[in-house]
C-alpha cells in the first residue's frame, strides 16, 4: 500500500486590492519594489491552484505546505490563499501548513500573529494529541499520517532590509523532544520553511540561512530514517546529512507559483511514497510543462555543506 506525501511551498500570493498606502510605510517598500521590478513577472496563482487541481490524479494521501503563501503578509494576500484552498476543496485533515519569511514580513503580522489567524486549523495538533499538547500556540505541531509523525515548526520571524533568515528557537526544540515521544516508531518528517542544511558562505548563511540548523539535525542524531522538507530557495533538491544511525533526507521544493525557464526551478510540486514502515523509497516532482505536469527526479546534491 504505502503512504504519498505531496509537498509544496513558496506560493507567493500577491493581493493588493483595497490596500491602503500606508501600509507599505515599513519593509513592505522594498518588497513592493521587488515586485514590480521582478515577482509580479513570474509568480502566477493559476499555476498553484493547477497543482493543487492535480493531488486527486496524482493518488496523494496527504499535502504539506512549507511556507511563504503570501508576498507581503497582508490579511488580503492570507484571504485569496484560504480562497484557494477552497476552491480546489481541501480540508484541514488533507494539509499541513506551516509560515514562512514572508508570512512574517512585517512585526505587525508576526505580533498579530496573521499566519495562525487565518490557518491555525491547517497547523494544529491531531485531536488524539490534544491532551498530552501542553504548550500554548501552534508550534510545533504534531500529526499522525500513516507511518509518518508529521511535525510542523516555525522558522518564521521579521528581519531587516534583504534578510530573510529564519530560526526554530531552543523553545520550539523543547517542545519538540516532548511531541517525539508520543509517536514512537513512525517516521520523523519535520516541515520548516528553511532548510535543515545551510550553505557554506557564512554570508549567506546569515542573510538566508536557518540560524539553529546544526542544533535541530543534532536532536535528531538517534534517528535511522528521518526527512526534513523544506521551501525558502525555489529550487527542487535532495541533500542528505548523515546520522549515527542512518541519514536525515532534507528535500526542498521550488516555488509553486514560479514561471521560470530552467525546469529545475519552474512551478511544480514534489511527490514522496514511503513504504508500510515509513522508509521513503521514492522522491520525484511534477513540473509545469506548458499543458501538462511532467516527472522529473530531484537533483541529489553532494557538494559539502554546514548542517
């Protein structure tokens, strides 16, 4: 039988109707700008309600989503998302959803905490859970799917001009040790909007990087089998860092929304089948190919890295 995860991420919506001008009196102003000099060009919302049109022909029993729905974090942009949803008729139980940088944007969203107002259904613990949950506010979350244990974190906090780094938080970690524990023997998937291997730049690392990586891959040294999915750099890979025990597979998607040249960055989403006893036997993606979703395998990516 086995279990199919669908994983998308950085959906990107952009909805400004009605939004006042003073609401760009922040970091907006430069998002604004890179929008029209750039995003508004490539990010189309019609080629993620495709994909999202596509999860019945592709047999998927469960979608994660890792991040950046929207542009600007504005509550219009969070609307035409849940519209979305919607309209391609998934419930809270179909999909996991976690933010990203950009669902964070500003300190107002982050303070308001626009991301769970919006989809805190879509980032909540199973029921079964909800006693052994102790901890207020949705992250991290724990959800039982076949034999995985889905455990969506946050990385999302609002940075200054150009950065877009994230972190998980020695809180979040704790918590995180607690949820293991009651789901033993299934397989770890942690959902964060950054990814668990960082580059080696120490640059970039701080402008774009998961600021607590090595830390997180450290808890989960004592695994055999363990997978991180993560969005944030709109390109599809698989890079994998080892374990005592086994191997974490850390495997990013592109940009759902993106209309880009290169196929390893054009709007797609990646399909990953684990066998009854939760090894992950198969990884690929369905891209965007003028009318059709083709398969693509994901590049495996070996070059060192900094976990």
């Amino acid at each position: 039988m086995g279990y199919r995860l669908a994983h998308l991420s950085d959906l990107h919506v952009l909805a400004l109707d009605g939004v006042r001008w003073t609401r760009f009196l922040n970091k907006r102003i430069t998002g604004l700008a890179n929008l029209r000099g750039n995003r508004s060009h490539h990010h189309k919302p019609a080629l993620v309600e495709r994909l999202l049109g596509s999860l019945g022909a592709a047999k998927v029993d469960h979608l994660v989503v890792t991040g950046d729905l929207t542009n600007l974090a504005l509550e219009s942009e969070f609307e035409a998302v849940r519209a979305l949803f919607d309209r391609a008729g998934l419930s809270p139980e179909q999909v996991s959803v976690i933010p990203g940088n950009h669902d964070a944007y500003t300190r107002g969203a982050h303070r308001e905490k626009r991301f769970e107002t919006y989809f805190r259904e879509f980032a909540t613990s199973d029921a079964s859970f909800a006693a052994a949950v102790n901890h207020s506010g949705p992250f991290p979350f724990l959800r039982r799917r076949g034999p995985l244990a889905l455990y969506g974190l946050s990385s999302a906090v609002p940075r200054g001009l150009v950065i877009s780094s994230g972190i998980i938080g020695d809180e979040q970690r704790a918590r995180l040790a607690h949820l293991r524990t009651l789901a033993p023997g299934a397989t770890p998937v942690l959902l964060a909007h950054h990814p668990l291997v960082n580059v080696q730049s120490p640059v970039k690392r701080f402008l774009r990087g998961l600021e607590d990586a090595t830390a997180i891959a450290a808890d989960f040294a004592d695994e055999s089998h363990a997978v991180a999915l993560h969005g944030h750099l709109h390109a599809r890979m698989w890079r994998s860092i080892a374990t005592k025990n086994g191997r974490i597979e850390v495997l990013g998607a592109t940009s759902a929304s993106l209309d880009h040249a290169e196929h390893a960055r054009m709007a797609g989403m990646n399909l990953y089948d684990f066998d009854n006893d939760g090894r992950l036997v198969d990884a690929h993606a369905l891209v965007v190919e003028g009318d059709f979703l083709v398969r693509r395998e994901l590049p495996v990516i070996t070059a060192p890295h900094h976990a």
